[in-house]
C-alpha cells in the first residue's frame, strides 16, 4: 500500500518509528489514516522487535478522530467507522511485539486511546490528554471505556470521559496514564533508549511476557497464573534460554537469536 499519512524511519532493522503524518488535521484520524495504520501493522516486517508511534510535528500526537468526517455520519456509519478504529487499536494492543507510543502533544479523544493501546507511554512536556468527546455529543468511540479505568482506575477514568477536560503531561504522570515525560527533544531518544533496552532481551521472552500481562486482565487468577506458567516453562524449549542462562553463568553478554 502506498503511505499518504504514515511515514516512517528506521533506527535499525528491530526498531521502528512510525509518524501518524496528516499536519493538516493536527494528525487526526480518519478512515485513510486508520486504514494505513492498519494495512501498516498487518504487513510489518517480522524483523521489528519495537514499534514506536508517534505524530509529525512538535504540536500534536493525534488531535482525535476526524470531525469533519464524522460529522455527517449516520448510526450504522458511526458504528463501522467506530468499528474500523476500535479493530486497528486492539492490532496494536496484540501485535506480538511492544509497542511505545511516544506522545509528542495533543493526545485528544482517538489520539488518547491510539496511546492507550500501546503497551508503553512516554510523554513530551508539552503533551495533553484528554477524552473531549462528551463535548461533541458523542462517547468515546475507539475503546476509551475499556482501556482508560484499567489503566487509570475507574474513578479518574469516568472524571475525565464525563468532564472531557484535558490533563497536562505532568497530571498524566501522576496518575499512571503515562511512564515518562521529557521535554520535546528528548523524548524520541528516550523511546528509542527503551525500545534499544527491549531489543537486548530475548524476544520470545518479551513476546511471551506481553502476552501474560495482555491476557492476564480477562481471566481469573488461576488461569492468568497458569498462562503465566505455561509460557514460562515454554522459554525452556528455546535455544535463547540456554543462551541467557549460559552467558551469565560464564560473565559474558548474552547473543539471542530469537530461536
Ligand atoms: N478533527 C478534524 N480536524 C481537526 C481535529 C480533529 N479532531 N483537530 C484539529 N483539527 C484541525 C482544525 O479544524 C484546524 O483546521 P483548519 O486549519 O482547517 O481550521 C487544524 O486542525 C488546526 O487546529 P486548530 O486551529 O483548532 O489548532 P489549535 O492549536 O487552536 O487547537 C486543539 C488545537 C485544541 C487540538 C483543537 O484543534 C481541538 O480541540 N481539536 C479537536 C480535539 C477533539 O475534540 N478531539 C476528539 C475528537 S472525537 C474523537 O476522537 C472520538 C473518537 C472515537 C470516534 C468513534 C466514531 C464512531
């Protein structure tokens, strides 16, 4: 597929950034860009072992879904566009890799929950969240009531979906909805730092972890502790295991091959 609203660079095979790139919309999401992004995760080369998204220009990560496209939408439209947005997001949340999402300014509506699918938030200092769709007459429509109570409690989740007031980086910290927060011109570095970090480890190890912490939120205690030890003893039958434990028992850096 040819990108008009993506582009990409790569910091090495294993590390990917992806810019959500349509400058004239502060990078909002409408069903070209959703349908890149999506086309984009479906084909990502297996050789990447962290995704990094982030948005084009120092102002905004992505100021929402497309109002001007949604304006005009019916019920049964709204419900597949809503369907289209909520489907890429949970790619993300499943791709088997991690993924960072490196939030570069406004981060509003389907900007906050493409965030929320990601496995890792940093922020830059500029950076704003928020839920504003109330505001709109509409609900959050790309799984912002799923994903915002779990990762902030419901409390502040429901304060900030009803008021659909946005928070500054640093409240976004304070309340867990971001990791990091750095100014501006640090805060690529800092994602490729940590994606650099990531792709030290063993990617099956990473693979299998993402997978228990993913899955762990929809079981009971007794499964999300099985999975937990069944992908365990399943490192054991990988050659990066033998590898791991080797180099450390002989004091030398492990060489994985994802094998
Ligand atoms: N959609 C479309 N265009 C947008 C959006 C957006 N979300 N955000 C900004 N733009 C456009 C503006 O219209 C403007 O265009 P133009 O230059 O042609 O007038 C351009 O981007 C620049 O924006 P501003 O001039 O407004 O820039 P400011 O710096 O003054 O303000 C803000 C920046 C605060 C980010 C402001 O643009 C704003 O409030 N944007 C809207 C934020 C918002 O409400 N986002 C939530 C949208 S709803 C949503 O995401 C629901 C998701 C689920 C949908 C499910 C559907 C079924």
């Amino acid at each position: 597929m040819e990108y008009t609203s993506l582009r990409h660079t790569c910091e090495n095979p294993q590390i990917r950034v992806l810019y959500i790139s349509a400058p004239q919309s502060l990078n909002a999401l409408n069903t070209q860009v959703l349908t890149e992004l999506e086309s984009y995760i479906d084909t990502l080369d297996k050789e990447v072992r962290v995704l990094i998204i982030t948005g084009d220009g120092d102002k905004s990560f992505v100021a929402g879904a497309d109002i001007a496209e949604m304006h005009g939408l019916n019920e049964p439209e709204a419900f597949e566009f809503g369907k289209l947005g909520a489907r890429v997001f949970r790619k993300i949340e499943t791709l088997a890799i991690p993924v960072i999402a490196a939030v570069n300014g406004y981060a509003l509506g389907g900007g906050c929950e493409l965030a929320l699918a990601c496995d890792i938030r940093y922020a830059s200092d500029n950076a704003r969240f928020g839920q504003p769709e109330v505001g709109l007459g509409i609900t959050p429509g790309f799984s912002g009531t799923y994903r915002l109570p779990k990762i902030v409690g419901q409390g502040i989740a429901k304060e900030m979906i009803y008021a659909g007031k946005p928070i500054k980086a640093d409240e976004a910290l304070r309340i867990g909805l971001v990791n990091k927060v750095f100014p501006q011109a640090e805060l690529l570095p800092a994602a490729i730092r940590l994606a650099e970090n990531i792709c030290a480890a063993a990617p099956i190890a990473v693979r299998y972890a993402k997978q228990c912490i993913n899955n762990n939120y929809d079981m009971d205690a007794d499964e999300a502790i099985l999975l937990e030890n069944r992908l365990f003893a399943k490192c054991f039958s990988s050659e990066d295991q033998k590898e791991g434990m080797g180099a450390f028992l002989n004091k030398r850096r492990p060489a994985f091959k994802d094998k």
